[in-house]
C-alpha cells in the first residue's frame, strides 16, 4: 500500500500548492485558464479512447453504465455530498446569495470529479497498482505520483479544494486494487482488457473536458459505472 499512500499524498502537496496559488491569480485570467484546462481534458480523453480495440465494447459498457448511474443518481448525490462538504467548509460564502462575490466559483464536486477521474482512469494508476499487490513494486505508483502532484497543482489553482478531496477516491480505488490484486491479478494482466477499459474512462474523461470549456452540461458521474462494465463487457463479447 506504500505507492498508494504515497500517491494520494501527492495529490494533497500539490493541491495544497495550488490553492496557494489560486489566490494570486487574477479573476480576468481564471475563466481562460479553465478553457485551457478543459481542452488539455479532453484531448487526454481523445488519446486515451482511441486505445480501444473493439467498439463494441465501448458501446455496450457506454450504454449500460450510464442506465445505471441515471437510476441510481450517482450525479446528484455526488453533488448534493458536494454542496454539504462545500457549505461546512465555507459557510459564509454559502449564505451571501446578495452580492455572490464570496460564493466560490467553481463547485467542489466538479473539482472533485474532475480529479477522480483525471488520476484513477489510466493504465498506469491499474497496472501501478496491481504490481504493488503482487509483487510490492511501487515504481510506477512513484512516477504517477510525480505526474499526478503537478497536475494537482494546475487543477486545484483553478477548480479549488475539491482536487484535494480526490485523493481520497485515488486511495480507495488503488488500495481497492491492490488488496484485489491475487483475485483480479490475472484479468487485468491482460493489456486488451486494460486497453478497453482505459478506452470507455477516456470516452468519459472527453465528455468531462466538454464541460469544463461550457460546451455541454453532460452529467459525468452517471457515466462512472461504465468502468466497471467494461471488463465484464470485454469477456462475454469475447465468448462469442
């Protein structure tokens, strides 16, 4: 568990710092600077699902998962969480609705799904953790650590506290990897099934980028369960 822990610390740093920084950048510039953000978003997204090696697979994992996260309201609980964490740490700018020069800019549960996604969506957050359960090496845990913490830093200057909250979904999916290791070991080994769930996340991480720029309003955390299908997508797809 050491690279994970290591990891979410990572993240805290860097969003620390970037929190710091927030407060000397001017408003005229933050509006920009999350445009660029939101392109850089979605051009990872673009890289990543073009990795894909069945379609079908995407689709399939696409349309599943997002039936389910609609029915469950995975969005609109993540962002009721939100606004609760946001008024308990920063109630005053909650109760000042006159003027709306102290309500933060940017709600927490974008940052904090942004982030999410951002840092657990990947090969390298899957395979660095699998390798920590299986064979203790942390190495590429380590180098995620160092891309992760400088992002954090850029992201938490612009979307706010919610990037730190993320750290906390990066320690539970990657611990929940590495205490599954033995079990999911053999499966996730397999790079086309790597290859297809990095796929439908980068399909998801696209649409999240399109948010940030202001093109669309696509509720992102219903699409979450779509990463968890595509695994099991992958194999029954495969059978026949």
């Amino acid at each position: 568990m050491l690279g994970v822990v290591v990891n979410a610390v990572a993240i805290l740093l860097g969003g620390l710092v970037g929190l710091l920084l927030k407060k000397g950048i001017p408003e005229r510039f933050s509006g920009a600077v999350m445009t660029g953000i939101g392109l850089c978003v979605a051009f990872i997204g673009i890289q990543g699902a073009l990795g894909g090696e069945n379609p079908i697979v995407l689709i399939i994992s696409i349309v599943l998962g997002v039936a389910v996260g609609t029915a469950l309201q995975i969005d609109k609980r993540l962002h009721s969480l939100g606004q609760k964490i946001e008024t308990k740490l920063s109630p005053a700018a909650s109760s000042d609705n006159s003027t709306g020069e102290n309500k933060p800019k940017v709600p927490i549960a974008q940052g904090f799904v942004t982030g999410s996604l951002l840092y657990c969506i990947g090969a390298m957050a899957i395979v660095g953790a699998i390798n920590s359960g299986l064979t203790g090496d942390h190495s590429v845990l380590f180098t995620k650590s160092i891309i992760d913490m400088i992002s954090s830093i850029v992201l938490a200057a612009t979307l706010g506290v919610g990037i730190l909250l993320s750290a906390v979904t990066v320690f539970l999916y990657q611990g929940t990897l590495v205490l599954l290791a033995q079990l999911l070991g053999p499966l996730l080994e397999n790079e086309s099934v790597i290859a297809e769930l990095t796929s439908v996340g980068s399909v998801i991480i696209i649409a999240l980028g399109l948010n940030l720029i202001g093109v669309t309003k696509i509720k992102i955390a219903d699409f979450l369960p779509a990463i968890l299908f595509a695994p099991v997508v992958f194999m029954i797809v495969n059978l026949f």
